[in-house]
C-alpha cells in the first residue's frame, strides 16, 4: 500500500434531531409513503424547518392523478409524525404545534420524458452526474473507522434517550473523533467531541459527560480511550435550546455524514428524499456495493469507484476503480469485470438492489453505508454477494 501509514483522520456526525436530519428524515419519509403507494413513484422532496414551522416542497408523481391528490392530505401528519418519533416536544418546536406547510406539485412532463422507458428505449438516468462508492478493509463493515464509530455513539445515545434510561439526553447532537492510524490501521482515539442537548438546564458539562462516557465506551473498540484521549463534551457549556428551533435545517446537507465521513470522494449529490430512479441516490448505492464486494472478494483492501451519467441516457458513461496500491488485480480488469456482473442502467440497479420499496427513512440518520441488511431490503446495498461473481469474471 502507498502513502503515509501514521496520521490522524478526523469525521463528524449528527443525530437524527439534528435541524439537517429532521429534513432528510420527513423527506424520506414523503418518500416511503409515496412508493408505498406505488412503487414507480417518482419523488424529489425538499424540506425546511425552523422554529415552529416546517417547509416541504418539491415534485413528486404517480400514474394516477386523483390518488396523488387524495395522498398530499397526508402530508402534513407524515412529518408531524417524524418530529414526534425523534422526539420533539419543545416549546418552539413540538409534533404537535409546528405549522407544517405542503409546496409538493407533480413532477415536471420534461424531466419524466429524459427518465421514462419509451418502446425501443431504455429508461434514462434522472439527472446527470458522478457517484462514488468506497470500502476498506479496517473494520468489519468495510467501512472507515472514524465515521463508522462517530455513528455509532450517536445511534447508541437515540436509543437509551428514547428507550428512557436517559431522560436528560435531548434528540440534537453531533460528535467528532479524531482517529490514531498507525501502519495504516486505526489504533486509538486521539480526541473526541461531543455535543447534545440536554433537557435540564443547571447539568454542566461535566454532567453531561458523566451521562454519555459508559455509552461511548460501550461501542468503541477496546484500548481506543487511552490517558492520551482529549474529551470536549459540550465544550460551549448549556445546550439546552437544540433542533430547528436552535438553527434552520434543510434537507442533504450532511452528505459527507451520510457517506464516508470525509475518507473518500462524494459526488456533490444529497440522497434524502429522492427516488431510485435519481441516479444520485440509486447509483451511489450501487458503487458503495461494487466497492464493498471488491473488497469481500479479497481484489484490494481499498477501492473507490465512481459512476457517471447523463440525464435520459441508460448506460453509464464511465466506471472508474481506484484501489489505492492495495489490488490484487488490474484496475482496468476491475472495471471490466464490473461491467459483467451488474446491470448499471438506472433500472438494473433498481431491480438488482430491489430499491422499489419504502426503505428510505431509516437511511436519514446515522449514515446510508456500513448498516448490516435487514429481511425486508433495507441496506440491500450492503450485502457481499456479488464477491464469487467478481473473481470470476476476472
């Protein structure tokens, strides 16, 4: 492997009360219930909160127009109910008072007209554009250590606050580790932030850090908190006032979160609230897979791989893999291979991933990669059973 071997490397993450993540969650959650309702649905669902009041708009589409208006009445109980399960019930922000306002109107006849199949046809990608995939060897999720782990305090903290075993914790927060890499693997935590919100307004800091330690060292690795650790728990002091109410949020702007937390490229496309037909959300679901099952298949420790599209057309214009001196075989052999295993149209990667199904929401928070699959297709992109092909095909 090339490149420096001892370094620090530093991602963030934020939870799912997060301003940003309550947007991508009510958008996804838009999404589900419209493929729900019709798995071809199409959705491009952007939202806005503030305090008290949460701002939806954008276009969506099913075949039948009457049912696309009988379904806009439940717009407003979809989010009120995404704010309710995150949990707020502050006084300028609670699921129950928040002034919801619905801007969603059917999608545009041109941009259909790129991405529908017509006779002789293929269906085109929605948009145009570059996604990248990535995976390493480091952990056993493929996935890079510091956001892999920076997601998973902040999944470990949701789950006891809303379980109630810490009814001081609020639903904002965001962490930060910075990772000790020696010969190439993570090996220590060199320092941690953490901020969250707190619902007793006399807790310190100190407080506060006596609340989340035991849960942040539950899911870290042992001998990762060393005397060398540096804490910055609520380093600002009261963190009483979180979510929209504290600061505007808006829907995908947290894409180096949802990815891979600043380790490896990011096409510029948000996910949340977008429908697999968007290559944005679809393709990059796919390279994280090719990528993965790269790795599984033992042909490189490390691997990016971008896609590229254009609007309306069905085939990608590039594969590019980039394995980063770690390949046991030929990138351009790589590449080729593939091409052989997994039909890359829009349509092919819906249908090989089953992404027609409402699997969005749980995505919104706590990262789209490195979640084990569920029975139902959720994370489906996560599985390594594209790895026999792989080798075979070289």
């Amino acid at each position: 492997m090339t490149g420096r071997q001892n370094y620090l490397f530093t991602s963030e993450s934020v939870s799912e009360g997060h301003p940003d993540k309550v947007c991508d969650r009510i958008s996804d959650a838009v999404l589900d219930a419209l493929i729900a309702e019709e798995p071809e649905a199409r959705v491009a669902a952007e939202t806005f909160a503030t305090t008290d009041r949460v701002v939806i708009g954008g276009e969506v589409g099913l075949s039948d127009r009457a049912t696309l208006r009988d379904f806009m009445g439940r717009i407003e109980a979809i989010a009120r109910e995404c704010i309710r399960d995150i949990g707020y019930e502050q006084d300028k922000f609670h699921h129950e008072t928040v002034e919801v306002t619905n801007l969603l109107h059917e999608q545009s006849a041109h941009i259909a007209q790129g991405v529908d199949a017509a006779a002789g046809k293929d269906e085109g990608a929605g948009d145009q554009g570059i996604m990248f995939g990535f995976a390493v060897d480091e952990t056993p999720e493929l996935m890079p250590a510091p956001i892999l782990y920076a997601h998973a305090i902040l999944r470990r903290l949701a789950e006891v606050r809303k379980s109630g075993r810490e009814p001081s914790l609020g639903p904002d927060a965001k962490t930060q580790l910075t990772v000790r890499y020696e010969d190439g693997l993570p090996v220590g935590l060199e320092s941690i932030v953490l901020s969250t919100q707190h619902m007793d307004p006399d807790m310190t800091s100190a407080d506060v850090r006596a609340v989340v330690e035991p849960y942040v060292r539950e899911v870290l690795p042992d001998g990762w908190i060393g005397a060398g650790t540096t804490w910055w728990v609520n380093p600002t002091g009261k963190f009483v006032i979180g979510g929209p109410d504290g600061d505007a949020g808006l829907t995908g702007r947290k894409i180096i979160v949802d990815t891979y937390g600043g380790a490896a490229p990011h096409g510029g496309g948000a996910f949340s609230g977008k429908d697999p037909t968007k290559v944005d959300r679809s393709a990059a679901y796919a390279a994280r897979y090719l990528a993965k099952n790269i790795v599984a298949a033992g042909l490189a420790r490390r691997c990016t791989l971008q896609l590229s599209y254009a609007i309306g057309v069905a085939r990608p214009l590039s594969i590019y893999v980039n394995t980063q001196g770690t390949g046991e075989a030929d990138e351009g052999a790589i590449e080729r291979a593939v091409a052989k295993v997994m039909d890359l149209t829009p349509r092919g990667i819906r249908e090989h991933l089953g992404l027609n199904r409402p699997i969005y929401q749980r995505t919104a928070a706590y990262g789209h990669f490195g979640r084990a699959p569920d029975s139902d297709g959720g994370f489906s992109w996560e599985r390594t059973d594209l790895a026999d092909a792989l080798r075979a095909a070289l």
